[in-house]
C-alpha cells in the first residue's frame, strides 16, 4: 500500500526554532512541513494548501492558540491542530503519528 504524503504546518514565535522545526518536519519520506511565526501567516498559508496536522509550539499563549485552532478549523473542519512543547525529534515524530492514528477514519501513517 502507498503511503500517503503527509502535510504539516508548524506555528511558533521564535523564528530560529521554528527553522528547526522546519528541518525536522521535513526529514522523514513523505512528509512536507511548513513552519511559520506568526497567525497571519499561518491561516495565509492553511488557505493555500490543505494540511492534515498543525503544531503549535513555542511562545503560543492560550488565548491565541484558542483563536487559531478556530480559524484553521474554518478553513478545513478535518484538520487536526496539536500542541507540541519541545523535545526531540522521536517524541515529535511520535506526536503527531499518535494524533493522526487517533482519528478513526485516518489510515495508518508511518515513516
């Protein structure tokens, strides 16, 4: 079976992490990652391209991560919008492989 490719966006406001993050979520094969700083940004960027998993990292504060989670679950109800608070690249990994394989209808993804 083919796996799917898998398309992130990552959210955070420290822009040297956020080239981190960018690397990270590109390195396993069939994932795409888009890391972005700011919430403009970040619903431009969901508006131009449909993601299955969004992260938000560091430096989000409650009140903003409630307004993105609702304005990306505008653009597509199915997206499924995460917190990731640091860590290496086998917890993220695990992260977000654990978030998709939640969802009943989601198949299986693997890297």
């Amino acid at each position: 079976m083919e796996k799917k490719i898998l398309n992130l966006l990552a959210i955070g406001r420290n822009a040297e992490i956020m080239q981190v993050m960018q690397r990270l979520i590109n390195v396993p094969e069939k994932w795409i990652g888009t890391a972005v700083i700011t919430n403009e940004e970040a619903i431009a960027t969901a508006k131009q391209s449909s993601f299955d998993l969004v992260l938000l990292c560091a430096g989000i504060n409650t009140e903003e991560e409630n307004i993105l989670r609702e304005a990306l679950k505008h653009i597509d109800p199915a997206i499924i919008v995460i917190r990731h608070y640091g860590g290496g690249s086998g917890l993220l990994e695990n992260e977000i492989l654990a978030a998709l394989n939640s969802r009943k209808e989601t198949v299986l993804f693997q890297t």
